[in-house]
C-alpha cells in the first residue's frame, strides 16, 4: 500500500483570486543529468516578482503540417512587461495520441534568449483509481542543475501535488478544487506550506462562453501568485506545477 505523506489543515488564505490583465501575447526527448553544482543568479528576474501572468498559444502551424501538438507560453509581469517565453518540445506524434498526458520538455527562455528553466514530463497516466503511475515532473535551472520536483498524490476527488526541492525536502503542497472544469467561474489551485500556511495560489481564468466553445484549444489565459521573499528555486517549482497543472486539466 502506497505512503502518503499526510496533508496539513487548510490556513485561510490571504491572497486574492488572480485577474489577469487584458494584454495580447507577442523533438526527440533529451536525458538530462542532475548536477550539484553551486547556485546562479540566472532566475533573478524573479526575485522581486510576488505574481506572473501566462499567456499560452497553440503552434496551429506544427498541427497543421503534421509536425506535432506543441504550445508557446508568455510569462508576463503585472506591468504586462515580458519576463519568459516557453517553448514545448515532443516528439511529433504524442501530442496527437495522448493529448494533455503527453511527455513533453518545456524550455523557458528570458528576453536574452538564454534558457534558465528547462522542465521535463515523462508520460503517466494519471488514474484516479489505480494510483500505480502517477505525475512526477523534474525542474532544472539551469538545465543540468536539478532544483526540485513535481509529484502527483492519488486522491479519490481534489487533486494534490506535493513540490520537493533538489534534496528531496517537501517544500509545498498544491490542492486544487473538488470540480476542476471552468465553467462560469474562475478556478484556484491553493498553495501552501507543509506547515499549512498559505503561499500562494493558481488560478484558471473564465474567459466567456464564446471562449471556452471555440477559442480555449488554441488559445488560454492563467497566472500565478505567491509571496515576494520566496526563493527563486521556490518561485520556478511553483511555475512549473502551474504549467503542470494547465496540461492536465485544460490542455485538449
């Protein structure tokens, strides 16, 4: 039987539920080794950040010609200043068989074009009733320095996901709601530490009926928020559980 560890009490957060700005946005798996080499200043784009607005784009083009399902993200500030591009990469037929669940890479790049935050999603299968493969995400930054991970925890009905960081040391627990579609409202995924106080949280938007009939497999709006003096390893995790997290409830 399966060791989970147990969840602490919900604190009543403090943070308010995300609105995002109304801004226009501008192949084979690699193995990646883990390295242990000191720390960089490569993420201090995020070290005055206390929240980030991501805005994601289908690359209709790669659908169109057969060459793969992959997305772009933009990852704003709150003055709608670009912060990172991401970059999807698979190979050209699992986005056409396994949709959400596909093994992916994301590489995030900073406005210098350097890559600073590399994510890599193997595939699972995710099973509510079989708790046997579920999602484990690895983070690096800068790609070969592994700075932590994503994992999935079985729940019947709310969706747990527990970040660790690079020695293995549970950092934060993400719990999302009881019914994750967007319909008519917007949705939140509560960030906390393992004491049971609030950090932070995800939101999804509900961007309108037009939107969500014709609009969201190509197009979709999210962010994410949390406390100013975290880490910048802390704040990446936290990105890369957003991303995670828009891959497996709302990516089609």
């Amino acid at each position: 039987m399966m060791q989970i560890t147990p969840i602490p009490a919900s604190v009543e957060p403090n943070f308010e539920l995300l609105k995002e700005p109304l801004v226009e946005p501008l192949e084979p798996q690699v193995e990646i080794e883990t390295s242990n080499e000191g720390h960089s200043d490569i993420l201090h784009d995020l070290t005055e950040v206390d929240r980030l607005f991501i805005t994601k784009r289908l690359r209709v083009k790669t659908v169109l010609f057969l060459r793969g399902k992959k997305n772009r993200f933009s990852v704003r500030l709150p003055d709608r200043n670009l912060v990172y591009t991401i970059e999807e990469e698979n190979s050209w037929w699992v986005g056409y068989l396994c949709y959400g669940l596909r093994p992916l890479q994301l590489r995030v790049f900073n406005n210098s074009s350097e890559e600073v935050i590399r994510i890599n999603r193997p595939y699972a299968c995710t099973s509510r009733i079989f708790p046997c493969q579920l999602q484990n995400v690895q983070v690096f930054s800068p790609p070969g320095r592994k700075i932590g991970s994503i994992e999935q925890q079985w729940a019947p009905v709310r969706p747990i996901y527990l970040v660790r960081r690079q020695n293995g040391d549970e950092a934060f627990w993400i719990q999302g709601p009881r019914v994750t579609i967007s319909f008519f409202r917007d949705l939140q995924f509560r960030m906390q530490r393992m004491d049971g106080t609030h950090v932070g949280s995800t939101c999804k938007r509900w961007q309108g009926l037009l939107h969500a009939m014709f609009f969201a497999p190509v197009s979709d709006r999210y962010g994410v928020a949390f406390e100013r003096d975290l880490a910048v390893e802390d704040k990446a995790l936290l990105l890369a559980a957003t991303l995670l997290i828009d891959y497996m409830y709302y990516d089609g």
